[in-house]
C-alpha cells in the first residue's frame, strides 16, 4: 500500500496566502503557551463476518475427511453368544442434511466384511467353521457437531437412526438376523471414539494456516517512509448453528490492537489467536484503524523538500521565501515554525519567522483535508509588518479556513489497495473478499515526538463458495 503525493502537502499559492496573511496582520497567538497534548485514543479494530456454509460444502468436506476404511476389529463381542471380525469401509458419498439448529443427519453407504461366528463352547463345539459375510447398507445417523472454545470439533451426541439395509445369515437352516447386533456395534463404536473425546478433531492448525495469511504485517508507504502494522487479537468470538435444509451459519468475530512496527523489526508471522468466546453480534462489518506516524523531524523534512527556499509570490509587490521549518506540537493542533525571507518591489527586505497552527480535519463529503481553528503569529523587526491590519484577523482567518483545503480522493485510492490484498483469503472450498471498502482520515494526534494520522477502513466481507 502506497500513499505518496509529495507536491501536495502544502501548495504554494495556499502558503502565500498565510504569508500575505501574517505579514499584514498582527496575532494574538502565544507561541510561547504549552496547551496540553490530546489522548491518542488505541487503534483498535474489529471485524465480524457471519458465513452461511451451504450444506453442499459440508457435504464436500465430509467426504474428504471420512475415511476409506473407518473401522477393522476383530473379536467384536456382538451379543448372545456371536463373535466377529468385521471391517467396516466406506462404500459410496456421503449425504448430509441439516434437522434442525442443532443437529446433521448424515447417511454413509457402508461395505461389510469379514466372518462372525460362535463363542467356544456349546454350540460353537459342534460347528468349527465361521461363517462369511459381505453386506452392504447406508445407515442414517444423526449427531451433534460443536466448536469449543480451544478451536477443537468435538460430537456431544450421535445415534443410529436406521441402519439402512437388513443384515442376516444362515446357520443350520435357521435365519439369523445381525442387524441390530450391527447397529448395536455401531453406537458402541461412536461411544468409545467420537462422543468421549470433546477435542475430536484439533481446527487450530487450519485457523492457524489461514490467521497466517491474512494476520501477517501490512507494509505501508507513506511519502517516502515504509511503515508495517500487524493485529494484535485481543478477542475471537464464534457462534454457530444450523438452517435446516440450508446451511450451516457461523458467526465469526475478531478485534484486537494495531501495532505499528519499523521495516526492519516487524515480525515474521501473525500474532497468536486467543481462545474464543460466545459472539452475539450478527453483522457484516470491518473496521481497522491504521496509525501512521510520522516524527516532525520526517514533517521538517517533507515541508522542506517542497518548500526550501522557493520564491512564493504574496501579492504583486512582494515575493516570500520559506526556510528552516521546524514542527510541534501546539496542544491538539499542529505547529510549524518557518523563517522567512521577503523582499518587495521597491526594494525592501523583511526578514523574520512565522508560526502557523491549525487542526487538519477530514470532509468526507467532498473528500478533501481542511485545516481547523487556524492561527499564526508572526516575529519581524519590521515594526510596520507587525502592527499593519490588525483588524482584519476575523477576514483573514475565514479566507485561511476557506482556502486550505487539499484533495485526498486520489491519495486515499492509492491506500486500498493493499488493504485488499491482504484481507483476500482463498481456500479449497471458497474464496473470502472484501467489498464496498473505503478508507478515510480518521484523525490527526500531535504528540511529544510527531503526529499520528489514523486511517480507517470500513467495509465488509463476502465469499464466494466452491
């Protein structure tokens, strides 16, 4: 992300404006005065973003993620004396349905093989030989999926509703009916491994993989001076539920701190994510605060790179030449020392120095940057430089609110780009983008050693499902 726009940072005709001002006007600015400094308020920002998964994704999602072979035992204790070995395999795609807010209903063609047979003893004396079997059915079952709050899947509640299909065997001419010894096994199954781990499935390192790509430091330019800001999460909120039919419906929210960080010591990953907490907020929404910060020694030298020396016409008898320009602090405005140099038609010379102060505000409406509360004092040894036109301050003031007024449209245009870089997040099963981005001056904050100029971008997030 670039902002550069070096001649525009003070226009000429606009300065000679002030000098014109200041030479002809006496002030009644103290530049002497120590007005406290304003409270930077923390660039915090705040992103929420409501997904509404379609049920087809997760379909897809299931399908990769459950395995060819989902279970092989043997000596399964399969009740009233019968014992198998038995491998369970997947044997078609997976059908997921949404049932309520709470609940998937998931049906998984199965494949079964193996050999059953009977305990020692009894019978099991008289028939030696296990019998073989090899059945197919797609059992229904319906569970409970939830996201806890270390980033894990866990599955508080499983249940077989149908096995779909009916399993049975011949033994001495008498039908021997397995299927709900088979369903019998398949809850067990579910009890010992899914339903007694809350942390089932870990998440984190694919939040981690994705959290890595867009919470990396964002490098900026502005005039000249490199700059990287990076989110420090403080809070990661989730909610979830499901639409039945429809959707799967996460609620996703992440704020935090920006950091701002020199080139050559910003840090080579994203911060760590924090546990989460319940998110009620439903909204799409982003807003991240930037904070430049530019030292005045960096202000001095961008005023003097423009301004150093240039012969600036005040009016048709007088040419002024700015120098030595050294910026402050004046309270919540900014002040800039400048020495000066003016000679005029007939040939006099006025040397002295001038302080200008003023607030720089942002209008959104016309997008431009205008100075506030604007106000100088000028030191000459020219007695009649001082005291002229007194009278007109009022006049002169409105003519400076008026006038200085700079264009940040195309600036601010320049400044999104990156921003859009970096919060664009592709995956296997849809791309994240960010829409309706803008991005304006949020505030400027003199302090002790320089100004900050807060941006903020606001703006919201859409996927594009695959």
């Amino acid at each position: 992300m670039k902002i550069t726009n070096k001649r525009r940072f003070v226009p000429s005709d606009y300065l000679g404006l002030i000098i014109f001002c200041a030479i002809t006007a006496c002030k009644s600015l103290n530049p002497n005065a120590n007005p406290p400094l304003p409270r930077i308020p923390d660039a915090y920002s705040q992103v929420n973003l409501p997904l509404e998964i379609p049920i087809e994704t997760l379909e897809i999602l299931a399908n990769q993620r459950i395995p060819l072979v989902l279970f092989d035992d043997r000596g399964i204790e399969m009740g009233n004396g019968i014992i198998g070995n038995l491998a369970f395999t997947r044997n078609g795609m997976a059908k997921v349905k949404a049932v309520d807010e709470k609940r998937l209903e998931l049906t998984l063609p199965i494949q079964v093989k193996g050999e059953v047979g009977l305990k020692p003893g009894g019978l099991r004396n008289l028939f030696q030989s296990k019998v073989p079997i090899n059945h197919s059915f797609a059992p229904v079952v319906l569970f409970d999926p939830g996201i806890n709050s270390n980033w894990s899947l866990g599955i508080s509640e499983f249940e077989v509703e149908e096995l779909g299909g009916k399993m049975s065997l011949n033994v001495l001419g008498m039908e021997l009916d397995l299927t709900q010894m088979i369903q019998q096994e398949i809850q067990r199954y579910a009890a010992k491994n899914l339903t007694s781990n809350p942390d089932l499935l870990p998440l984190k390192p694919l939040i981690d993989r994705a959290w890595n790509q867009v919470g990396r430091p964002v490098l900026v330019e502005f005039e000249g001076k490199k700059m990287a800001f990076s989110i420090q999460p403080d809070s990661v909120k989730l909610s979830e539920k499901f639409t039945p039919g429809q959707s799967y419906d996460l609620n996703l929210g992440l704020s935090g701190k920006v950091n701002s960080h020199p080139v050559d010591a910003m840090p080579s990953r994203a911060f760590p994510l924090p546990k989460l907490t319940d998110n009620k907020n439903t909204g799409n929404f982003l807003e991240i605060l930037i904070p430049l910060r530019l030292s005045y020694s960096e202000i001095d030298q961008l005023l003097s790179e423009n301004f150093e020396n240039q012969a600036i016409r005040v009016n048709k008898t007088t040419v002024f030449r700015p120098s030595n320009f050294r910026s402050q602090a004046f309270g919540d405005r900014l002040g800039i020392w400048m020495d000066f140099h003016a000679e005029q038609a007939d040939g006099k010379k006025i040397d002295g120095s001038l302080f200008l102060v003023g607030s720089p505000i942002f209008e959104p409406k016309e997008k431009i940057l205008i100075f506030d509360q604007t106000n100088f004092h000028l030191e000459s040894d020219s007695k009649k430089a001082r005291m002229a036109a007194s009278l007109k301050k009022g006049k002169i003031i409105r003519q400076l609110d008026k006038k200085l007024r700079f264009e940040m449209a195309e600036v601010m245009e320049e400044s999104l780009s990156g921003i859009r870089e970096r919060l664009a997040l592709q995956t296997p099963y849809g791309d994240l983008k960010v829409e309706d981005l803008e991005i304006v001056p949020d505030g400027f904050y003199p302090s002790a050693t320089g100004l900050e100029i807060q941006l903020k971008a606001t703006g919201n997030v859409a996927v594009d499902w695959k």
